[in-house]
C-alpha cells in the first residue's frame, strides 16, 4: 500500500497518562496528536505564529515563542508530524486531498532524529486545527488494537480500519491519519 507523508510540522504537548476511563490495559500514556488529553503547551492559535498546517516549522519556532510570551515548555514532550496527503470521513472512507491554509508560511524542517511512535487518526471538522483522536478521545484503543501511546502500529493498519468503517460514529470528519514522531533533546 502506497503512503505519501507530507511534513506538517511540531508541537510541544505534556504528555498525560492513560485516564481511568479509558479501559485498555495495553495503554500507558497519551502520545494522541489531539490536545483533549495530552495539552499543548500553550493555546498557542491566538498568537498566530503557526504554519499552514496548525502546527510550527521548527523547534526553534516553539521556543522563540514561549519565550516571547513567558510560555512555560516545563514538562513538555517535544513531537514531529506527517500526514497522510488524503483524507476522508469516518462514515466514507472516500479519499479527497486537502491543502494548508495558504496565508500562514509553511516551511517545515524535518528533524535530523525523529522516533517513529505510531499513527494516529484525528478529526477536522473546522479544516484547519487538529481536534479530536479517534482512539483516545473517542476510546476506540477500547476495541481495537493500539500501542502504549495509545497509538496503532502502521499506516497500512490505520488506513484499512477507516476502509472498514470502524470509526462510523466517532467525531465528525474529515479525518487525517498522522505519524507521530517523538523528537529527541536538540
């Protein structure tokens, strides 16, 4: 199965361990691209110095700005994302393209290290920012089979369970498929 990744860029999140609500014993942490569990470290939108994507450019970008407005990044867990170039709705696996919002600047620098964590399958009902995950915010990692991030292990596993229609009723889509790479200390 072809994947086309498209570099969308980082976040710094506090990572959260699993809540009691969510029954799956495989589940130590929250690695979600969503922030309905594991925050990001800032709401960082009103400030307007993200990309195209909703996310940074670059590290430097995050710390430029934390530091420009007293953001604290203590306890924060440094991420890196691709996405799958398609999407599609949770209820149609139809696949259409989608773009980033062209008055932001998107120029994303991929990390020299980056660790593969796993994928993850998020919302975007508004088009523009990340809203929630399927397999955590909507406790799907309850039936089907995740990672201890909370995660699942392959894009090709990712894609064929939105083909099977397992996520008909989580969040309104569209709906994107991420890799999620965890950053070392740069």
């Amino acid at each position: 199965m072809m994947k086309n990744l498209i570099p969308v860029g980082y976040i710094a999140k506090r990572v959260e361990s699993k809540p009691d609500y969510l029954q799956s014993d495989r589940v130590e942490d929250i690695y979600s691209v969503s922030n309905c569990i594991s925050d990001d470290f800032s709401y960082y939108t009103e400030y307007w110095k993200h990309n195209g994507y909703w996310f940074f450019n670059s590290p430097a970008d995050i710390w430029v700005l934390a530091k420009e407005h007293d953001l604290s990044l203590e306890g924060t867990k440094l991420f890196y994302y691709e996405v799958y170039e398609l999407q599609c709705y949770e209820d149609d696996p139809e696949w259409e393209t989608f773009e980033p919002e062209t008055s932001f600047v998107t120029n994303v620098k991929v990390p020299a290290k980056k660790v593969l964590e796993g994928y993850d399958i998020v919302s975007f009902s508004q088009g523009n920012a990340a809203e929630c995950s399927y397999l955590s915010c909507n406790q799907m990692a309850e039936n089907i089979k995740v990672n201890r991030h909370c995660l699942i292990e392959t894009f090709e596993e990712a894609k064929s369970l939105l083909a099977q229609g397992v996520f008909k009723g989580c969040e309104p889509g569209p709906c994107r498929i991420f890799a999620v790479y965890s950053v070392p200390n740069q």
